[in-house]
C-alpha cells in the first residue's frame, strides 16, 4: 500500500494514520461495546435476560450503551440546522447517545426492546463516517454475549466496573464478573 501510494497521489502521512484508524477500528470499538454491552446484560435479573446472539437483539443494545457517545464533524457549507445558522468549517458536534434515548424516535427509549424495528440508531456514525469497525463489533458481540448468555445464564458483576472517563467514547478499565 503504501509503495503505490505516492503514485496515486496519496501522501505517506495519510496513508499511515488510514492504516492506524482501521487497526483501531478492529480492536477498539468491539472492546469497548462488548464491556458496556455485557454490564448493560448483567444488570438485567437473571430471569428476564435474553441471549443476545441476533444482529437485532445486539443493535438494541448498541442503541441503549453503545461506546461512542459524542462524535465531532466540520460542517462542509454554509446550513441551518435546528434554526441555527453553521457556517462552513464550523465544528458541529453530535450528541450520538442522546440521539438514541429520543423517544420522538425510539418507543420507551429507556427500555431494552430486544427486537426493536426499525432501529435506526446513530450508535456507529452514518454515511462517510460511519465506524469501520461497526460490523467487526456486532459479529463479535453477537458470538461472545450470546455466549455468555447460553452458557453463563446467572452471571453477575463481581465488583463496581472501573469505566474510562471519557465523555467522547465509553468503556471500562475493568469490569470483573462471577460466572
């Protein structure tokens, strides 16, 4: 890649952070959901959890905790939004996780609706700048929670989770379970 990438125009620079953004895209995302997602199951009593091992049933929970909660763009052109005038190369910054608790959007935005539809939520960006890990994290998610879920029907959190204190991205610097 990046031996044809002076061809192409494309400087090193560029071509080293794409790289370090998808790298990051793997491992990153799928993490950080697969803690929030797991505390979010654990916290529900033993008798009313599903086995999240459906592409719906993990969507719902990216809706309700997902890891990226605010993401920041430059507005391209001069618009209004809301009533407000951005101007072009103004930074507009989206409050992905309020978005997804909007109940003029979501039904009971508070509730886990394993089979919620549609479920268009904004939990991995959209267009352009959707997350490239996206699909990385719902398959993982799909195999481990519903794994856990089969196999480990009583697990419960062992002790109070360490979460990162990060506004832009959750996660967890632990989060100990008992099996």
């Amino acid at each position: 890649m990046l031996a044809k990438a002076p061809d192409a125009g494309v400087g090193r620079e560029v071509v080293l952070n794409s790289l370090r953004v998808v790298l990051q895209a793997g491992f990153q995302t799928a993490s950080r959901f697969l803690a929030t997602g797991l505390l979010t199951l654990l916290r529900v009593p033993p008798g009313e959890r599903v086995v999240v091992d459906t592409d719906k049933a993990v969507h719902e929970l990216v809706r309700h905790c997902g890891p990226v909660h605010v993401e920041s763009r430059a507005c391209v052109r001069d618009t209004v939004l809301g009533g407000r005038r951005i101007r072009r190369g103004q930074i507009v910054s989206c409050f992905l996780g309020a978005a997804n608790r909007d109940s003029s959007v979501f039904p009971e935005p508070d509730r886990l609706v394993w089979d919620r539809t549609p479920n268009r939520h904004p939990g991995f960006g959209r267009g352009p700048h959707a997350c490239l890990g996206a699909q990385v994290a719902v398959e993982v998610a799909r195999h481990v929670l519903g794994t856990v879920g089969r196999r480990f029907p009583q697990a419960w959190p062992a002790a109070e989770p360490v979460p990162r204190p990060d506004v832009t991205e959750h996660g967890m610097y632990s989060l100990r379970v008992s099996f």
